[in-house]
C-alpha cells in the first residue's frame, strides 16, 4: 500500500487539474476577499469570523475541490490502464487491494491539502479584514474541513466507480463533468424551487417554513450530494429566532450543529462507505487488459 501510495501521490501533486482548478479557485477567492475589505465590512466577533469562513470554504472552495475529488477519481483506473502502467504496476508484489488503496489514500491527502490551503488563506484573509481570531475558530475550521473531507472521499469514491465502469479516461471525464452539473448543481436547484413553491412564492410568503422545507427536501431528494447535506448541518450552525424585526442570533458552532442533523451526517458517512465498497469490488474483479 505505501509503494501504491507514494506512486499516486507524486503523479497527483504533477497533474494538471490539480493546479489548474486550485488556480482558478484562488483567482476568485483572493478577490472576493479584496472586495470585502474594500466595501469597509467590519467583521467585530469571532463569530462573525466563522461565517464568513464558513461560506467561503463551503461555498467557493468545496465547488472547486468537489470538481478536483469527482475529476481526480474518475479517471484513477481507466487512464493507468491505457497507458499500459497498472499491468506494470500488478507485475510487481503487490495485490490489487493494496494498490488500490494507497491510491485512494493519496488521493485523499491531496484533497485534505486543497482544503487546508483554501482554510488557510480565509483565515489570512480574515486576519487581514481585521477579523478577531479565537480557539472557536480553530475548533469550528477544524470540524468544518472533516465534514468537507468526508463528503470530498465520497465523491473520490464516485469517481472511482465511473473510472471502473467507462473504459476511456476521456469520455469518463465527460461522464464525470455531466453528472457534476445534472446531479449537483441542477437538481438542488430544481429542488430549492420546490421548496419555494410550497412556501414563499405566494402573497404571504412564509421565510421560516421556507427553510424548514428546504432542509426536509435536501435531505429527502438530494442524498446523493455530500455538498448540499453538509449545507444542511452548516445552516444550522446559527440560529435566528424572533420577529423580522427584533431577530435573535445564537452561534451555536459546527459541532452543535452536527449534533442537530445526525441523519445528513448518516448519510454523508453511509453513502461514503457504500460507494468505497462498490469502488473496491469492481477493481478486484475487473479485467485490466
């Protein structure tokens, strides 16, 4: 597994989409946090602080990352086939488990190092908004990057069984970047409009039934996307009570907030191991000519 580990984790940190898609996060990243600084927010709690973070690595960030995990699996069998390197790589002595997973850990340590570099330059960029910094904080970002990790494997996972099934790295890709925009991002887009529908596109809209809606619907038909069951837990991280105009907000943090949706961690813990176990089998059993 280390030899498996070492060979994939060298050829991740060389390949192109890594650096061209951490590239293009940061080109929007910086400059969002420029403007912020610009427009004069002043950010007076470490509160405060989280949230910004919170939506800058959950939002920007784990888009940018989810493509990175979905792209990076998806073509981790079927390119080492074509280029003839996997019949080299089961020549020597090593079985197919232990290659397959060093691979998936290497995998997963180069996701976990995109993520604590975007963690790290929101939390420069905070300390340069003037931002006050505290042990929440630390806590919070720490907590925030596992539920990131954990559904950023799942959809390694996912790639690995598009990698295992489509023979050519390439229509793979494309296979992977259809299911990124239909499942990811079309479908939570059609399913926050049901939300809506029953809710708030009306003559009196209902903002608090809204959300409660929301949640039930993502958690309900969108299981399938680790991105929008982690913006499920995260919502909940402060909570807003009282009348639209004298409303109360309690930062209850990432763990309270976990501690509220057990059910989404479930799933996102639940898919994980699910799509792992499908990954793993088909490799095994898989023809590598």
């Amino acid at each position: 597994m280390l030899w498996g580990f070492q060979l994939e984790f060298k050829q991740s940190l060389r390949t192109k989409k890594l650096w061209v898609i951490l590239g293009v996060m940061m080109l929007l990243y910086v400059p969002s946090l420029y403007l912020q600084k610009s427009s004069g927010m002043d950010i007076e709690t470490v509160q405060q602080a989280i949230s910004i973070l919170i939506s800058n690595i959950n939002g920007l960030g784990g888009f940018f990352i989810a493509i990175l995990a979905l792209l990076m699996g998806a073509t981790a069998i079927n390119s080492e086939i074509e280029k003839g390197t996997l019949r080299v790589a089961m020549s020597k002595p090593i079985t197919r488990l232990s290659y397959i997973g060093g691979k998936f850990l290497a995998h997963t340590v180069v996701v976990l190092m995109a993520l604590l570099l975007t963690t790290l330059v929101g939390i420069a960029g905070l300390v340069w908004l003037g931002a006050p910094l505290g042990g929440q904080l630390v806590t919070d970002s720490l907590l925030l990057n596992a539920l990131l990790l954990l559904a950023m494997v799942q959809l390694i996972a996912l790639g690995y069984i598009i990698s295992t099934t489509v023979k050519s790295s390439s229509t793979a890709l494309g296979v992977a970047l259809v299911v990124m925009f239909v499942f990811f991002m079309i479908m939570p887009a059609i399913v926050q409009f049901m939300a809506a529908k029953d809710t708030i596109i009306s003559e009196h809209p209902d903002w608090e039934a809204y959300r409660e809606k929301s949640k039930e619907y993502q958690t309900k038909y969108l299981f399938y996307v680790p991105t929008t069951q982690i913006d499920v837990i995260v919502s909940d991280a402060t909570k807003v009570t009282g009348g639209v105009n004298n409303p109360q907000v309690e930062y209850i943090g990432i763990g309270g907030a976990i501690r509220e949706n057990l059910t989404n961690l479930g799933i996102l813990v639940g898919l994980t191991f699910l799509y792992l176990a499908l990954a793993f089998h088909r490799f095994l059993r898989m023809d590598l000519r």
